[in-house]
C-alpha cells in the first residue's frame, strides 16, 4: 500500500475526530431531551418503528431496532421495535399513533399522535438531527453512536420513573452521573446530555486506536482486497446481530461503487434453515461451502472474536481459498489470538456499542483504501 494511502486514511481519522466532536457538542442536549420523550412513549406502550428504503439506510434501521428489542447490557428491558425497509411495504401499514417512527432516507410516513424522529435533511420530523459535512460515510457513522446513545440512555429515564432498583451493577457505567437519584427531570436531562458527551469522547477515542493501532492491517488488506475484487473476485461480508447489519451497510456501499459483494445474512430462509436442522454454528460456513470460490475475500464482523459461527466460517474460508479479513472487539478473542484471519483489526473495548461504532469507521476506511487512488 502507497504513502498515498497511508496518508489518506490520516486524513480520513482526523476528518472523523473533528466531525464526531462537532456533531455531539451541538446536541447533546437535544439527544438527552428526546431520550426522556421516548421512554415516556415506551411507557405507554408505543414502539419504535425504524425507516429505511434505500440498502444503506435499511442497514441503520435494521440495527436500530435490533438494539431496543435485543438490549447487550445485562438487566436492561428489552423495548418493541421493528425495521419497516423497502422491500417490507408501506409503513402505514405498521406504524400505529403512539409509536416512535425513526427514519434514515425519505420522508417520514406516520399517523398523527407519533413522536418522529429523522437523521436526513427535509424528512418532516419533530426531531431532525442531521449530521455535517459533506462525506457520506462519516455522517453515518455518527448516526449510528446517536441511535446507540438514544438506546443507552432512554433507561436512564426508566430507572428514574420507577425508583425500584438502585443505578450500579452491570450497568453502572453507562450512567456515570447518576450516583442518586434526582427529583428533578431537568436534573437528569443535564446529566444525560453530560453523558452523551461522554459517549461521544469514548467512540472518538476507541476510533482513533482503532485506525491508529491497526493502521497497518488496514493498509495491506485493502490491497490485498482491491486486488481480489480487481480480479473478479467477490466480497462476502457476515455478523451476528448489529455485527449482522453492518455485513449489510459494507456490502451496500462496496455494491454501490460497481464492486462484487455478497451479504450472508441476507437470507433469512437460509439461515433459518441451516440453524434449525444443522445448528447456527453452521449457518455461514454452509453458504461459504455454496458461494465462496478461491479468489473471494471474506469480511467477517464479531464485537466479541469469539462467535462460533464467525470462527467457523472463517475456517471454510481458508480452506476454500478465500482472503480473510476479520474485525473483532475486546481483545480480540480467539480470531485474533489464533490467528484465525490474513488480517485481524482489533478495536480494545468491551462496550458493544462503541465497538460497533469505531467498527463501522474502519470497514468504511477499508472501503474507501479499496477505491482510492494510489492503493
């Protein structure tokens, strides 16, 4: 890989650094205010409802939803959500008033009575939070750490109404202001916006070790994924859970430059079929087994590198011919211990939200290394 794109994949970190800083100074506060007006919703029974039409946008709305139905942080409730995407029909048909509707693309579709909530320009919500600049894939990446926040954060407000259980715990840290309960909503509203910013500075830090530390494996599985798809080979992208939906997002955005890409966790009859008759160890090696070729290249996704579908999906690829690239959190579990991947880009923290975050920047600079100039 050239100094040309070593020193382009500086640029894009800084780029990031700035944009993340900007982004959540300015709303913070908003953020904080809407995470007490959802969890009011969620009380009363509404769901969240997320939008998304275009393959980018279907990815952020699939992950959403995912998140509130399926909290990662013990003793959390789980909260109704649904992705409503393209291919799922009219939202009118799903959204009920009362709901929480969150939209990614287009303009919001929603009955009256719904708190609405948009991350795109001119989508006629109550709440529009729109990132700067002018780079598609940093706004994202934003968006992403605000609806990870908006889900960290809407318990805070739970944990207030019901005055039931002390914070501290498992969850404890994603409260860090909340030491006593307060009287005063307009007491924890500045103590959730104090921890937005916190969020913000964490994901800013972990990203910056993540491009920073890794900046070498970056650099040669670019290459060594350029010259894959330049030769006609094709990209399979594969995760669990939001891990899945971020397969989703790179395999959007690679096809999106004419690029050959291939998501696993698309198929849902699939994978259903081959967890309930093999087991869900199996459900991506068999599609490897099916679709991969020697020549391909395999992005696997893991918070965790431990996943014993991942782990055995990366073993099918090797020995099938595939280039193996691996991006894992925590340590970097056994994928980066055993050497489980051609490259391994590890991202050292044991918060699953903001491993997925600085994930995304790092498969998003992946792709742009991929289609630059002097790769």
């Amino acid at each position: 890989m050239s100094q040309v794109a070593a020193g382009r994949l500086d640029e894009l970190l800084a780029a990031r650094s700035a944009a993340n800083a900007r982004f959540f100074q300015d709303e913070a506060e908003r953020l904080a205010r809407l995470c007490r007006l959802m969890a009011e919703r969620f009380q009363a029974g509404g769901r969240l409802v997320a939008l998304g039409a275009s393959p980018v946008a279907r990815s952020d709305a699939r992950h959403v939803a995912v998140e509130f139905v399926h909290p990662v942080i013990v003793g959390k409730r789980a909260l109704p959500a649904i992705a409503v995407t393209a291919e799922s029909g009219p939202a009118e048909l799903v959204v009920a008033p009362g709901d929480i509707v969150m939209a990614f693309d287009g303009r919001i579709a929603a009955p009256p009575g719904c708190l609405t909530i948009a991350f795109a320009p001119d989508a006629g919500a109550e709440w529009a939070f729109v990132p700067p600049g002018d780079d598609a894939f940093v706004r994202q990446e934003l968006v992403e750490t605000a609806y990870h926040v908006l889900w960290e954060l809407v318990h805070v407000f739970f944990e207030h109404a019901s005055r039931s259980t002390p914070v501290g715990g498992e969850a404890s840290f994603l409260y860090p202001f909340l030491a006593e309960r307060e009287d005063d909503l307009d007491a924890v509203v500045e103590d959730v916006r104090r921890s937005v910013l916190m969020k913000a500075d964490e994901v800013g830090a972990l990203r910056e070790q993540t491009l920073g530390e890794n900046r070498d494996v970056l650099l040669a599985a670019a290459a060594d994924v350029r010259q894959a798809l330049d030769a006609g080979g094709t990209l399979l992208a594969l995760g669990n859970g939001g891990s899945a939906t971020d397969a989703m997002d790179v395999v959007a955005d690679l096809r999106a430059g004419g690029r050959r890409a291939l998501d696993l966790t698309e198929d849902t009859g699939i994978i259903t079929a081959i967890a309930n008759d093999i087991g869900t160890e199996a459900i991506f090696a068999r599609q490897l087994i099916a679709l991969g070729r020697a020549g391909d290249a395999l992005l696997a996704l893991s918070t965790s590198g431990n996943s014993p579908n991942v782990i055995a999906a990366l073993a099918e690829a090797r020995r099938r011919g595939l280039l193996t690239v691996a991006m894992v959190g925590y340590g970097g579990g056994r994928v980066a211990a055993e050497g489980l991947a051609d490259h391994v880009v590890v991202t050292r923290s044991e918060h699953i939200p903001r491993i997925q975050e600085a994930q995304a920047s790092a498969y998003h600079v992946l792709c742009e290394l991929v289609e630059g100039d002097g790769a």
